[in-house]
C-alpha cells in the first residue's frame, strides 16, 4: 500500500477557517491531573485488544482520569457504518478515528482505541499527524492463538470463504515496527498485560498527582 502523500486531509471547500480555543492545554492538564492522549492498541482479532482497552478504561475512571474508549466494532455501527473492509475503506476508517481520538485528546482526555488498523502506513498517518499525543500499543498474539480463541467463529468463516478480506487470512496485517509499548498477550495472562499498561500510562499521562493505577481482582479475571 503506498503512503499517502499527506497527513491531513485538506478540506474541499476553500472557506473554512481554523478557530483557536481560548483554554489552552496547560489548564487542562492541571484540571484533570493528566496529560490528553491516545493509546493506539493494534492487533490481530482475538488478540485481546478490546479486553485490555476495556480494562484499562476502568482502572483510569476509577481513578479519576478522563478517558474513553473507542473500539473498532461500535464506531463501525455508527460513525464508520457506511465503510467496508476493502483497503481504501481501511485507511479511511482509521482516518476518522484517528481524527475523533485526537478531539478528544485535544479536550484533554485519555483516549484508548482499539482497531486492527492492519496496514502500517495508516497508522503512520495517524502518527504524523497528531505526533506529540499519539502512542502505539502492539498487541500481539500469534494467527494460531488468536484462531484458538475465535468465539465468534470469524476465521472459521473466513477460512471457508464466507468472509472476504479477513485480516490475518485472506487480507495482511502489518506489525508495528516501532511500537511505544507491547503486550505478547499469546505468552503472557491478561493480568500482567495490564499491569505493563497502567504502568506506561502513570508514566505517560499522569502528572503532579499521587494518584496511581493498580490493577484489581477483576482484572486476573479478565
């Protein structure tokens, strides 16, 4: 897949105008006691992402964080419903959300987004263009194990021909090459994996505060 030739769409019509917001970032973080970001989880399906990202957007409330989850099966019921899976419809999937992420970052929350976004330079574009907030969290789970988990039955249909473009089987998945953080969630228990990520957001988003993330029971459970 090429790389596009820029990071942000240009808009169509030439008489739109960028407003400046008069709350500047500082006065968000001192107000919420973090940092706004993104937390880009990515992965084969059934590799754990949404189990982690769920699990994660608790322990965040839970401790008072402003956060939300953007996860690749509602936003495609909803903001992305007109999309398929061809790749063109992929990278403008990812466009949108990592356009959605970045607004609600800007707000000053902590964002966890869990997309497949199988193809790197879409992800690359979503990296570029929103830099200094974006973080990228491989989750990684061999083809084999996440099959072995397949609850839904999707590969199983995929493999019989009845789902086209199928991430992992009829279409490719690309693997972070540099990712911020990630999680072998085929050799380690979801307990541990969460543990490597409240641990990277205290560092990453929390400031000033003695607030800490401590994973609980639900999450050995998980």
């Amino acid at each position: 897949m090429p790389a596009p030739e820029r990071t942000r769409s240009e808009p169509k019509s030439g008489n739109v105008f960028s407003v400046e917001h008069r709350v500047p970032a500082a006065e968000r973080v001192r107000m919420n006691g973090h940092r706004g970001g993104i937390l880009w989880f990515t992965g084969l399906s059934g590799a754990g992402k949404s189990t982690l990202a769920v699990e994660l957007e608790r322990l965040l409330v839970r401790s008072g964080c402003q956060t939300y989850l953007l996860d690749g099966d509602n936003l495609r019921q909803g903001l992305n419903a007109d999309l398929g899976f061809s790749p063109a419809d992929r990278a403008e999937n990812i466009r949108r959300v990592g356009e959605v992420a970045a607004l609600f970052a800007d707000a000053g929350m902590i964002v966890i987004s869990a997309f497949i976004s199988p193809y790197r330079a879409d992800r690359e574009r979503v990296r570029a263009a929103h830099q200094a907030i974006f973080h990228e969290i491989y989750i990684n789970a061999p083809l084999d194990v996440c099959e072995s988990r397949d609850v839904k039955g999707l590969y199983q249909r995929a493999r019989a021909g009845a789902i086209a473009e199928f991430t992992g089987i009829s279409a490719p998945y690309e693997p972070p090459l540099a990712p911020e953080l990630e999680l072998r969630t085929g050799e380690w228990p979801v307990a541990r994996c969460v543990v490597e990520l409240a641990q990277y957001a205290e560092r990453h988003f929390l400031v000033g505060s003695q607030r800490t993330l401590q994973p609980g029971p639900a999450a050995a459970e998980a």
